[in-house]
C-alpha cells in the first residue's frame, strides 16, 4: 500500500464519516501501525479478526472501531 500512512488514515476515517459516525469530532484516539510486509511484529494478544488480516495477502487495512473509553484518566 503506497502512501504516507495520515493520508491513508485521513482517507479511511473521511470514508467512515456518515456509515460509522456522524461527525468525525467524536474521534478521540486513532492509533496507526503500518507494517510492511516481511516485517515481523510481535502482538501481546490479538483477536481472531486480526490474526486473519495478518494472514491475508497484502495490502490489508484492519480498522477496529469501539466506545471503549476506559484508556481515559482522571484529571
């Protein structure tokens, strides 16, 4: 996959913009990884569905979305 990895994000989360939330000022965190490939990376724990997309033939784009806001710290 060609491309600095905010333009593939910026495209990515404007397509989302309507389907998966209404306003893109709800976004709180976005964290990016790009791995080319025959990089080896090491996952403390993965799911089932990112385990796949890990496996697939590349170009792969894994995007989780939730309401998981337990990351947040008291001020």
């Amino acid at each position: 996959m060609d491309g600095d990895v905010d333009n593939i994000v910026r495209l990515i989360l404007d397509g989302m913009l309507g389907a998966v939330y209404r306003s893109d000022r709800v976004i709180e965190r976005v964290i990016v990884q790009k791995i080319e490939p025959g990089t080896v990376v090491q996952f403390a724990s993965m799911t089932e569905t990112l385990e796949e997309a890990l496996g697939a033939e590349p170009p792969v784009v894994y995007i989780r979305v939730d309401d998981d806001l337990s990351w947040r710290t008291a001020a």
